[in-house]
C-alpha cells in the first residue's frame, strides 16, 4: 500500500530543534512520506537562519520535498496535514527572566516548573491559541502535535479555551527516561518494553513495565534506580552514548533520591523540583542558568552549523545530528496519518482515566493513537499520596489559565501560593510583582492587582 505523502508545518522554524527534527522526518520517510514542509516564526532573521541550512538539507537529500519558510500565517498555514509546534514566547532572554527573578527570594528557577514555569505559561497561552486559530481558519482538517512549553499549562489553556481543537500536547522527557531504562535493561529499544504510566505533564510516576512477554521489568529497573538514579550503566563507566551535560547528568542521579518517596513506582525527573526545592537552589548559580547554558551551547551550536551550511551551500558534511528521541513526533503522526494505534503517553483529559481524579484536569497517560486521534487507557485509582500532590499541582495550572483568561491578579497570586516550591504567600506576591514587571508586553493586564502589603 502506497502512503499518501504528508504536508508539514513547523512552528516555530527557528527552533534550535528544528534541524534536528528535519534530520529525523528525513531518516523517516520510508514510515511517513512528506511532500511539503513549510516553516512559520514571528521572528523572520532568527528563522532564516535556520531554514537556509535546511532548504539545503532537503534540496539534497529529499529535492521532492517543496519548501518554505514565512512569517505570513495564511501561506503558512494553507494546506498543511500536520502543524508541528516549538514555539518559545519571548525567547530565551524571558526565559533566563523566568529563571532568574525567583533564584533571588530562594526559589526554584525553571523553565516550566514554579513561579518560571508560571509566567512562561501566561506567554505561551496567547500563541499557542494564535497558532491554533490560524490552523483552524487555513486547514480545518489538520492536527497540532504541540510540544511548546510549559505543556501543563498549555494544555490546560486549549482544553478551556479551545475545546474542540485537533491539538495533542506531548512531551520527551518520558520518552528520554524510557530510552535510559531500555539500556539500563540492556533492551535494544524503548519500544521492547509496555509501560503503565499517570501524573500530570512533568510530574508522574510509572506504576508498570512489561517486556513483549509479559514479564515485570520494574525489579530490575528500581534496583538500578535505587543506587544510580536514571544514569545509565555506560554513563557510569564513563562511556556515554550521547555527550551529556553536567545539570542533566545531575538530574538524572537525582532521580535515586526522589524514588524511595514511593518505591512502588518510578519517578519522573522533574519531580526533584517539588521533592528537593531547596537542593536545587542551593546548586543554581543565580548568575548563570541553564538559559545561559543553552545559549552558550545548543543556541550557538545549532546556528553556527546552519550559518556554515549556507555559506558554503553544501550539507554534505553536516554536523547537524539526528534528534532521535523526536522519533515519537512522526511516531504520533504516523498513528493519526495512517491510524496506526500506537501506544504513547500523550497529555489528555482525563476524563475518568484516572478513577478517583477531577475528570478536568489534563493528565498525561498511555493512549492508543489512530484517525480520530488519542484513546486514553484508564490507569485506575491513584494512591493518596500522589492523588494530594497532583490536586495542588493541577489547582496551580487551572489557575494560571484563569488568570489569563480573566485577567485575574488575585488568582495568579492564588497559583503561585499553591505550588510546592514558593515558600509562602508574601513571597509568592514579591514574584508576582517583579514577573508583571518583567513580562510587560507578554502578559495580559492583570486588572484586579492586590495592593496590600503582604
Ligand atoms: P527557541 O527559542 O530556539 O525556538 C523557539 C522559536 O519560536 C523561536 O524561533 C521564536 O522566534 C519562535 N516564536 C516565539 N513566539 C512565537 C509565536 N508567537 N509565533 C511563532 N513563533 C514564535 O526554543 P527551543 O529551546 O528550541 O524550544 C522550543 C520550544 O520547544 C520551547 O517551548 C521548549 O520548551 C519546547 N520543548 C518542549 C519539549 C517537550 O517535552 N514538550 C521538549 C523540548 C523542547
Ligand atoms: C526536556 C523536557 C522539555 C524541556 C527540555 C529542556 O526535554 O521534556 O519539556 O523543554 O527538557 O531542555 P533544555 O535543554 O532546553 O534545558
Ligand atoms: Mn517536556
């Protein structure tokens, strides 16, 4: 059977992860065949710059495949099949903002964690929302696969504001954790393995690991996890299959000590940040995040290979790798293209998946993939421990979205009071204050602002 060949849109061209999507769409073609690619950023000289490397890249490897690059939304988003989307509202200059000002009363400072992962939401909303109105107006049929951050947030954003839309949110970082627990396993592929899995996006547990067979691989994975976190046994004699940096190195170890909290299951990494606040402080450096990491490094990287692809007009020797763990991305759209009902961990509704939780909340379990899109599996009761830390978790992001949507300081206020890793309510008002400030022209006026003094 012939494949009908697909029409993408990527958004948010200028991504450091575009190439190394485009590189993976390129070594998956045989699986998902694509006749067009377009990009679409507001930011045209950042874009260019990467969509110049890639034009070269397909014109080489896949001259079938037309190509674009726009800030026009109308000749972007014409008949396009699938929108893929990476935006990051405001950059990272906001996002060292959003990691900065809370180091500076103690607090964690993070991309989508905390008060950063907090007014990185109150950006995002507004253009993921924007891009799904273009979608909507230009290509009524077509799918959003957004991983644009923070995804709790934003989920919870397009399942209140936009409930009929054709938008799947997903995130990697299960995927990555897979991938390590697949070599920990000493397993060919993450694939090899079924998992059971429930939380809220950045903050879940898997509560089952099964081979082809049947059999529990969870013993095997805890035993490791218990000693060595999710670092994996080339890492540890130091071989590592990818070059790794030290914070995620540090991540990844960290994860022995969030495991013990409920030994029955196997942690998420990000939940260190809720677990373990204060240790996460004390290691930051308030002066250089990883904002400033990723521009030292990935930023840098990533464009001046794409700058040296252009000037010399060539890819042939191309240093841009292949961003293998975005193979879920064509794995998602495979399974809508071609109704291939693969099993993934997608962000969806839960809607009673999760037996003893607000049926509202945007939960991030196993679905199985086909045409119409996720089928969720339920995952049965959660035990109270976790139950209690994803109602508070879950109240921090509704709240965000009502803060958006209503222009509500007091609730804004209200979810910075609510997560883990604020310390108390004056401190949640200093954050708020300095965050209004520094994301004027990204956030909506906040109309009811609380002028006590806290
Ligand atoms: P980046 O800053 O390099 O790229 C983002 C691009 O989005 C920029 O070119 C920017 O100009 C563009 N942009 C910003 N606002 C826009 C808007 N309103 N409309 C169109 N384009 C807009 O960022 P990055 O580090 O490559 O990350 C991209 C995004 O992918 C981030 O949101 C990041 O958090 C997310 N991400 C998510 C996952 C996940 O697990 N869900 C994994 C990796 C990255
Ligand atoms: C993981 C998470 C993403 C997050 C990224 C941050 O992949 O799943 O949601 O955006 O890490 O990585 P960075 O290298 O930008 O700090
Ligand atoms: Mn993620």
């Amino acid at each position: 059977m012939t494949l009908k060949k697909q029409s993408l849109l990527i958004a948010g061209g200028g991504s450091t992860f575009t190439p190394g999507i485009i590189m993976m769409l390129l070594e998956n073609l045989d699986k998902f065949p694509i006749r067009q690619i377009k990009f679409f950023d507001n930011d045209e000289e950042r874009q260019k710059e990467i969509a110049d490397a890639c034009e070269i890249i397909l014109q080489e490897r896949a001259p079938e495949i037309t190509f674009l690059a726009t800030t026009d939304p109308e000749t972007a988003f014409t008949d396009v099949d699938f929108v893929m989307a990476h935006i990051r509202v405001g950059k990272y200059a906001m996002r060292e903002q959003d990691e900065k000002i809370p180091l500076k009363y103690g607090v964690i400072g993070q991309e989508t964690c905390g008060p950063g992962g907090i007014s990185y939401g109150m950006r995002s909303i507004g253009g993921v929302l924007e891009l799904i109105d273009y979608m909507e107006l230009y290509s009524p049929d077509a799918w959003m696969l957004n991983y644009s951050n923070p995804a709790a947030i934003v989920a919870e954003a397009t399942r209140k504001l936009r409930p009929t839309a054709k938008i799947i949110n997903i995130c990697d970082m299960p995927v990555g954790i897979e991938h390590r627990m697949s070599e920990i396993l000493g397993l060919q592929s993450r694939k090899d393995m079924t998992v059971r899995y429930y939380g809220l996006n950045h903050f879940g547990w898997w509560t089952d690991i099964r081979d082809k067979d049947g059999n529990d691989l969870m013993p095997k994975i805890k035993e490791h996890v218990a000693e060595h976190g999710y670092v994996t046994p080339n890492e540890l004699v130091g071989r590592p299959g990818e070059e790794i940096e030290p914070s995620w190195m540090h991540t990844y170890g960290k994860a022995k000590e969030v495991y013990p909290l409920d030994p029955k299951t196997l942690p998420n990494t990000y939940l260190k940040y809720y677990f373990f606040p204060q240790d996460e402080v004390a290691l930051a450096d308030p002066e250089h995040t990883r904002a400033n990491e990723v521009m030292e490094h990935r930023e840098k990287s990533v464009f001046s290979e794409c700058n040296r692809i252009a000037n010399i007009q060539t890819a042939e020797d191309a240093k841009l790798e292949t961003d293998d763990h975005a193979s879920y991305i064509v794995d998602l759209a495979r399974a809508i293209a071609y109704n291939t009902k693969e099993r993934m961990l997608l962000i969806v509704p839960n809607d009673g998946a999760l037996s003893n939780f607000d049926p509202t909340a945007m939960v991030e379990i196993p679905c199985i993939v086909g045409s119409n899109g996720p089928e969720p599996l339920a995952q049965g009761e959660i035990p109270r421990f976790q139950k209690g830390l994803m109602e508070q978790q879950v109240a921090v992001e509704k709240l965000v979205v009502e803060a958006w949507a209503e222009g509500s300081y007091q609730k804004l206020w209200q979810a910075l009071i609510l997560s883990r890793t604020v310390p108390n309510a004056r401190v949640a008002k200093q954050l708020l204050d300095d965050l209004i400030e520094a994301n004027q022209g990204y956030w909506p006026e906040l109309k009811d602002s609380v002028k006590v003094t806290v």
